[in-house]
C-alpha cells in the first residue's frame, strides 16, 4: 500500500506514535440517492493513496462485474460490500471507512440516500462533527437533500460541507454551480443554519477532490480534502457541568464498590461532593479510577468524555440507569418532556401506546401522550397529524413511567437524547432529543440547587424543634 507516509514502511513504532497523537474528525456523506456518496469516498481512500494494492485489484475485476462507471473503476465498490449494495448499486447499510493525514484521522460514515434507509443515516449522523452533502449537479436540491440537511441541523452538527457532484456532466459550469448554491442557502436560511461551504467536484474524475480542478479555474476556494483537513472543529463536549450516567456497579468484593460510566459532560475530582438523581442522595468522591491494561490507574480528577469508576465515602444505594451530578450544580429531574421525534420504523408512532425509552443508560416505560405536530420537510411548514409514519419528524409530548433526570439536548447530547424501543421485539423504533421538561419532580423539582433547599431544611429544623437535639435532617433521620 502506497501511503502518505513513509514511515509506515520504514518505521512502524515511529508511525503510530505520530498516528495516536493526530485530531481525529468524524464525518458523514448524504444527499440523494445517485448523488455519488460511496464514489466520492472511494476516490478520497484512493487519492489519500489509503487503498492496499489487493483491495485496488479486486475492486479493478468488480467493476467488470458491478460497475456502474463504464470502463473507469468504479471507486463506490470500496465501501458498498452488501451484495444487495453491488447489484443495486447504492448504499443501504452506514458504512464506516478509517484513512488518515499527515495532520488529521478522519471516520467517514458513508450513509443511505434512499428515504426507506433516512433511520440509517440518522444513525451514522448522530456521532459526526461534520456532514458532507452532496448535490447531484444535474438535478440540484432533492426532497432527501432537504431532509437530510433538516436531520443534521436537529442533531446540532455544526459544520455542514456542501458538494456539488457530477460537475463533469454539466460541463463544469459556474453558472449551474451558482443556482444550486444559490437554492441550498434559501434552505439553510429557512433553518437558521450559517455555517455552510460550498465545493464543486466531480467524484468520478477526482476534481476539487484531493486535488485543484484545471477544470474549474473560476473555483478558488480549497477542494474538499484540504478543507477537511483544515477546518476548524470544536468538540462539542460541555466541560462545565458533571453528569454520570452510572452504567454498572463494580463490587468485586466487600471492600470495594465503583460506580462505573463514561462522563457525559464536565470534570470530576476527588473531595467533590456529588448528588444521585433521581434520588437526591449526597456524597463525597472518595477515588477516581480510570482504566488501564493491567491494574487500574488512580487519577485525581478525569473528564469528559473519558471512562471512569467512581467510589464514594458513603454508603448509598446507586444503580444502573442513575446519575451523579454535582450537588452545587443539579439539572432538572422530570416525567414529562416536549421533545422531537424522528421516527425509523414502518409501524407508525400512535400516542398512548407503550413504548421503552432508552436514554443513556437509563431505561424506563413511556408513552407520547400526543403529536403536537409533523413537519414537512418539501416545505418545512408543520401540519398536524395523529400518527407519526416511517421517516416522520414531529414534536410531541413523552410521558414517563419514572423521574428521570436530564438536559436539553441543545445543551448536553449525552443527557437530552433517547431512543424508543418495542417493548415486545426490542427493536428500535425512534430517536429522539430532549427539548425541555413540563413537570419537574423529585429531589430537583425546580432548578433550585438541592444544596440550598437542605440548607434551608436543616435551619428549620433548628429553629422549630431545639428540643430533637437536631442540627440537620442527616442527624434527624
């Protein structure tokens, strides 16, 4: 395999050292079906020279037999490996392909363009940084560019990268370039989305691709791969506020017992005075641990998004699905939420029937009590309805069986997103984000601070029973 770098060759130790300290950039291709999106990959994996030559050589002998791209290699064979994919010549499942820079490591999750696989490419969309759209030049902006670009927007992608392919068969002309540009900004106008740039390229040929189009000269922004390569991408992790969605409860004996996770958002350090929720119980950290190869490494503070274990200096009952969370910095605890709702499966969402809702690692029965309304992504008006069918997107209102505590999705992903499951097949039905809570209940029933309220408590306690010999609800109960 040729590669950008030598030192692959002469020096592996050398190459994944360098490797392992690289940013790495998640990104999605959509658009419409036929637009190019496995194409456009293939040619980046092989003008990034990410290709093994026997992978090149089988790909030269099922163009022949697959191929859609005449005598040229079909460069969409890469990443469509379902038989079904071959034959059909599009992309049905999310597939996700790794190359690498000198400056960047990239994951592309190539999606569906067809509206029946929409839940597919919410699926790959939902853990990019960047979503690269693609617009076939002939035909320019399609109902599934609108829905796609209206999906990436709800999930809070920040970059969107538009790619106008196919310029070869409209004679790279500037003019069609400028219409499509032109058509794309009065939607991103429509959504309230600002951070959009614009390439014309042509997969099958490699222009703007990796490299500058002699073709195109009146183009004078950077191609694709370089501006992939540059682009300025802010995790979008909140460092302030600590939320642990508790995934499992190491007690490996009576001397031990870890609250293990992956921190969602914020920072923890040993001393830190935590809150469970929903229940309100308070403790102190007592150790964070983090994992390693062969004996678990004590640290004194861990971040987001890393993986931890968390013992506590007291006692206190913490199962799966709870959270900790600061006690100076609780969220709101509610049963009933206004989320939106994209819905994935043929059986159509009816409100009042029973559904599991799988937020983090939090499962709980639930119910959308009604659909407030849908909308239609041709013209991004809402309209009312009472089901909610395959690829809909709607808000609505969800009921709980439980308090559950959590953010809006806007502010914190890990805390504001769910998913809906079959309570019978398990199969996953929706996805779904937290707009706000309509009922707060519990130990945080309002944004007050938990810490306040106790405060407040053991005052009175002192105050209105001396004679308990009381001086806190701790000391009372």
């Amino acid at each position: 395999m040729a590669h950008q770098s030598d030192l692959i060759a002469s020096n592996i130790e050398a190459y994944l050292k360098e490797h392992e300290n690289k940013e790495l950039l998640r990104f999605i291709t959509c658009g419409s079906v036929d637009d190019g999106k496995s194409t456009l990959i293939g040619r980046l994996l092989h003008d990034s020279k990410m290709i093994f030559e026997d992978q090149l050589a089988a790909i030269n002998k099922d163009s022949k037999k697959h191929g859609t791209t005449g005598e040229q290699v079909d460069l969409a064979l890469l990443v469509d490996g379902l038989q079904s994919e071959r034959e059909q010549g599009i992309t049905i499942d999310v597939a996700y392909r790794f190359f690498s820079t000198e400056k960047r490591k990239f994951i592309i999750a190539d999606t569906p363009g067809h509206e029946q696989y929409t839940r597919n490419m919410a699926t790959g969309a939902s853990t990019a940084d960047l979503a690269i759209i693609l617009i076939d030049a002939r035909h320019g902006v399609q109902t599934q560019t609108k829905r796609h670009t209206y999906i990436t927007n709800l999930l809070g992608m920040k970059h969107i990268v538009v790619a106008i392919n196919k310029m070869d068969l409209v004679e790279f002309s500037e003019q069609r370039f400028e219409e499509i540009k032109a058509d794309y900004l009065t939607l991103a106008n429509e959504l309230g989305i600002d951070n959009v740039s614009f390439i014309p390229v042509s997969a099958l040929t490699g222009d703007n691709v990796v490299n500058p189009s002699d073709n195109m000269p009146w183009y004078q922004g950077q191609p694709l791969m370089q501006l992939l390569d540059t682009i300025d991408i802010d995790p979008q992790i909140d460092h302030e506020h600590f939320r642990l969605p508790v995934q499992y409860v190491n007690r490996p004996h009576l001397d031990f017992r870890g609250f293990c996770g992956t921190i969602a958002a914020g920072e923890i350090e040993q001393g830190d005075e935590v809150t469970v929720l929903p229940s309100g119980k308070t403790s102190t950290v007592k150790e964070v641990i983090l994992p390693a190869t062969d004996n678990s490494l004590h640290t004194e503070k861990a971040f987001a998004p890393m993986a931890v274990t968390i013992t506590l200096e007291d006692e206190i009952d913490i199962s799966r699905g709870d959270m900790l969370v600061k006690s100076n910095d609780l969220p709101p605890v509610s049963d009933h939420f206004e989320v939106k709702l994209v819905w994935m499966s043929e059986i159509p969402m009816r409100p009042g029937q029973d559904y599991l809702i799988k937020r983090a690692t939090n499962v709980a029965s639930g119910r959308f009590t009604q659909i407030d309304y849908q909308v239609d992504v041709n013209t991004l008006n809402t309209q009312p309805t009472e089901t909610l069918a395959l690829n809909g997107i709607a808000q609505a209102k969800l009921q709980l069986t439980q308090a559950l505590a959590f953010d809006p999705y806007a502010f914190i992903k890990g805390t504001g997103s769910f998913i809906v499951i079959d309570k019978y097949t398990h199969a996953t039905l929706g996805a779904g984000m937290i707009q706000k809570g309509l009922a707060e209940t519990g130990a945080t029933a309002s944004n007050r601070d938990y810490s306040d309220f106790e405060k407040d408590l053991n005052a009175l306690i002192r105050q209105h029973f001396p004679e308990w010999g009381c001086r806190s609800i701790e000391e009372l109960l």
